[in-house]
C-alpha cells in the first residue's frame, strides 16, 4: 500500500473543510449583530488587538497578562503576515472586539506547525463568535500548510508531518469544546508553577570544569543555539529562528541580570536559565515576581545535575534582587521530569493550560 504524501494528506484535509478555498483568499467571517465588521489586521491594530487580549486575560487568567510588546512584535517578523493571517471583528460601537491569528512556524525540520491565538472579549461569549474564528483559523492553517508543503515538495517524505495547534486554559471549556468539534484533541498539559522567594535557596557546587556565570548579550546566539539542542527531544519544540530569539533577549522584559549560565572550561554554554520581568504583571499576582521563561541543559551534558544548579543560581539572583516570587510553566510530561525538579526546588503548581492538536 502506498503512503500517503504530505501534500496528499493536506490536500484531504482541505477537502473535509467547507470554509476552505483551494486557489484564492479565505472568506471573511460573515457580520452579525455583534460583529458587525470583520477585516484583516494591519500594523495599526496593535492596540486593538491588546485591548481584545487584556480583556480576555483579565477572566482567563488573571494572574498575568499578556503585554503590549509580545503583540507589536509579531508584526515585525519576516514568516508572519497580519494582512493574510490575523482577522479582527468590531463590535457596534466600533470598538474591537474579537481576533483571531493562524501563524506558520518557520522551521522545516520535518514537521510543519500552524500556532493559532485568538480571544473574544468576555462580554460577547457564547454567542458563536469564537466558532466562527475556530473555523476561519483552521481554514487559514490548511491554506497556510499547503502552500509550505508545496515550497519543500522535493525534499518532503511521508514521514513529514503537519499539525495546527492551540492552546485554552483549563478552565476554559468552550474553547476546548469547540476545538474539539474541529477534530482537534488535547495532546499535553501544562502547570503554573509559583516560588516564594522568601524560602533559602540552597547553594550547590559546580562539578569540576564547570561555572555559573550570568548571561551577557554577546553569548546571544551561543544561547539560542544551546536553547535548541536542549528541547530537540521536547514535545513540540521546533528550533527557534534568530530573528524570534533576537526579539526575546533584545526586548524589555529580559534580564540578564537574574539569568544565569553554566559553561564549560571552554566557554561552551552547558546550561541556561533564562528570566523576564514585567512589572505590569505584579499586581495581577500580588506580588513582584520574575518570570523564568526557558532552562535546559544541551544533551551532552545531561544527568550531571546542571538544572539544578543553574535554576538555583538564578533563583538566588532574583532573591538578591528583593523579588518575592518567582514562576514558571512546565510540560507535566517534560522527558526531562522537569515538574518534578521544580518542585524540589520550593515551587508549587497553581493553574493549568492545554495544548489542543489538530494532526494533518
């Protein structure tokens, strides 16, 4: 029996979709009463797009909230076109208020992903809006799928895959309801973990050829690249493109400061603990707290007890820095046993998310 291509697969896919369109530009979604205007993003819908998401977060998950700069950035990366890949809904006052974004991931290592982010204000949910940009997403997504698997059809196999993910919190089930009706299925689960900075942060050794170092801006690239050899074997972890990472430690909530590296007698980056702070984020939580946004450890150096040891320094920067919590989000499966770490080191898991996958 022969296998079935990628673009064959696709293709099928698209046939079961009633809102695709095989050759020209994806529908609008219809007007209602509620949404009355429905348009592609441009650049100067950064703020509309904000206020539809603080509105959203502020029921979601109101303790943090998703800040302006994350929104504005997407706008300046090469693979993502707001014109072709973010529809936005304005209510009947005119005031935004639902979007819905469908953003292909631009690495080409054997899988393709479409990443979909939307929200509707709270205000206007249970009305439909939300299905109606479930469905304009994933018609975009199958749209977005074919033409990459077109672009590497030399090289693409039946062993290349394609999926579209989304993510809803917990407690959001109309999302994961509707998800769901489009066939796609909660693959993995993710936890809030929380620290109180007040508990001791026990100081361990380094084993011998090894330091830990806080990180400066010229081992950005070392560290992206040990960022991606690190989550090679993580679930759904694609390498992360210069342009994306350039972003995050060039943006204004990293801080190297409280970052922390370990590196070899070389110089060669072994492990990392990387940490933003947005202080807009402190009063949703109650309390100033650093975010702990990426810790690996490259794969050559693994079981030598680096996580520890680099999570710790870290944690001690941000005690010495007056910070009174400090959070993460870990995959409950990570390889890695990862929760399991976190919570030897004082954390405690609070909310939960999961990522929905719809496989192509």
């Amino acid at each position: 029996m022969t296998e079935t291509s990628l673009i064959e697969r696709i293709a099928m896919a698209r046939g079961a979709d009633a809102a695709g369109n095989a050759t020209g530009e994806l529908p609008l979604l219809p007007p209602t009463s509620d949404v009355p205007v429905w348009r592609m993003a441009t650049p100067d819908d950064v703020d509309a797009i904000h206020s539809v998401l603080a509105a959203a977060d502020r029921v979601d998950h109101p303790t943090w909230t998703t800040p302006r700069e994350e929104v504005a950035d997407t706008f300046d990366l090469p693979h993502i076109d707001h014109t072709r890949d973010t529809i936005i809904g304005f209510g009947v006052d005119g005031e935004p208020v639902a979007f819905g974004s469908a953003f292909l991931h631009p690495s080409r290592q054997g899988t393709l992903t479409v990443n979909l982010g939307g929200a509707v204000v709270p205000a206007l949910r249970r009305h439909g809006i939300g299905a109606g940009i479930y469905g304009w997403q994933l018609s975009r997504a199958l749209q977005q799928l074919a033409e990459a698997a077109s672009a590497v059809a030399d090289t693409a196999d039946a062993t290349w895959s394609a999926e579209v993910k989304s993510y809803a919190e917990e407690t959001d089930l109309g999302s994961r309801r509707i998800a769901e009706g489009l066939g796609f299925r909660a693959e993995r689960w993710f936890s809030s973990m929380v620290r109180d900075q007040s508990e001791p942060v026990g100081a361990l050794a380094p084993p011998a050829g090894m330091s830990v170092v806080p990180y400066t801006h010229d081992r950005d690239d070392d560290a992206r690249q040990a960022r991606n050899d690190a989550f090679r074997d993580h679930w759904g972890s694609l390498d992360s493109q210069p342009e994306t990472w350039a972003k995050f430690v060039g943006g204004e909530f990293f801080r190297p400061d409280l970052s922390r590296l370990v590196v070899d007698a070389d110089g060669a980056i072994a492990a990392f603990c990387l940490v933003s702070v947005n202080e807009d984020d402190w009063a949703a939580l109650g309390a100033s707290h650093a975010y702990i946004d990426l810790i690996g450890v490259v794969r050559g150096h693994r079981r030598r007890g680096l996580a520890p040891l680099v999570i710790s320094g870290a944690l001690q920067a941000i005690a010495d820095a007056g910070l009174e919590k400090a959070v993460l989000d870990v995959d409950t499966a990570s390889p890695t046993g990862a929760n399991t770490l976190y919570e030897r080191l004082g954390f405690v898991a609070t909310e939960r998310s999961v990522a929905l996958v719809k496989k192509i």
